[in-house]
C-alpha cells in the first residue's frame, strides 16, 4: 500500500536535494506503518516531528540556494513551502480523529504535494542550479 514509492524520476541530481527527498519518502513510510499500526500517541508524534524537520531543512537548503544564486523563481516557490508548513501543522490537529480520514487527508496533503512539488517545481530549481554548482 505504499503511498509513496521511490523511482528514478525523483533523482533530481544535485545529491543533497535527493538525499533529504529520500529520507522525507522513507520517514513518511514509517509514519503511515506505525500510524495504521496503532502505536502510542508519543512515538507518532516523534516519526512526525523528525518528518517536519527534514522536510524543513530540505526547504531552507533549497531556499538557500535560490538566494545564493538568484533564482528567478524564488519568491513563488518559497511561499509553497510556507503554505504546505501550515498545511502540515493544521493537519497535525486531526491526528486523533478519524484514521482513515486521517491517511486520505495525508495523501493528498503530504504524498500528493510532495511529489507534485519535487517533479513540478524542485526539478526546474534544479536545472536552474546544475550548470552553476556541479
Ligand atoms: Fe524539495
Ligand atoms: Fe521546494
């Protein structure tokens, strides 16, 4: 049932952008098995919390970068960011609530927007990027 699977089109080729995507993938796995597994409140909220963080240090890398070197794009990409960080903390909020309205709200707020956002706007970041750092 996986909700997110990893493949060759999520590469984006700068590795320190791949890295942290893959992690954010794996960590998101984990969460839905121990979610749907029904473990205590306090180990969800902890695989939930180390999700928020990478996905915001993938952020401030990627929005790093954007200043370092101009990006054109910058400003509507950063406020994607700052709506899904929003998205995620009101959808935290209905964490206790139904399960299986939980996992569909999920999908579509983190799986859903994570691989639009990574294949729809991280790749022409990255193809902005490549020619500058490699
Ligand atoms: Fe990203
Ligand atoms: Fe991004």
């Amino acid at each position: 049932m996986p909700f997110l699977k990893w493949d060759e089109s999520f590469d984006l080729s700068i590795p320190a952008i791949d890295v942290r995507h893959r992690l954010i993938f794996l960590i998101i796995e984990d969460f839905l098995l121990e979610y749907l597994r029904g473990r205590p409140k306090e180990a969800i909220d902890h695989i939930l919390k180390l999700l928020s963080d990478y996905i915001e240090e993938d952020f401030q890398l990627e929005e790093r970068y954007m200043d370092d070197y101009l990006y054109p794009g910058y400003l509507p990409h950063k406020e994607k960011h700052v709506q899904f960080i929003q998205n995620l903390s009101d959808l935290k909020n209905k964490i206790e609530g139904n399960k299986s309205e939980f996992v569909a709200a999920f999908n579509d707020i983190v799986c859903g927007w994570l691989k639009s956002h990574i294949l729809e706007v991280d790749k022409p970041l990255v193809e902005f990027l490549k020619p500058k750092i490699n």
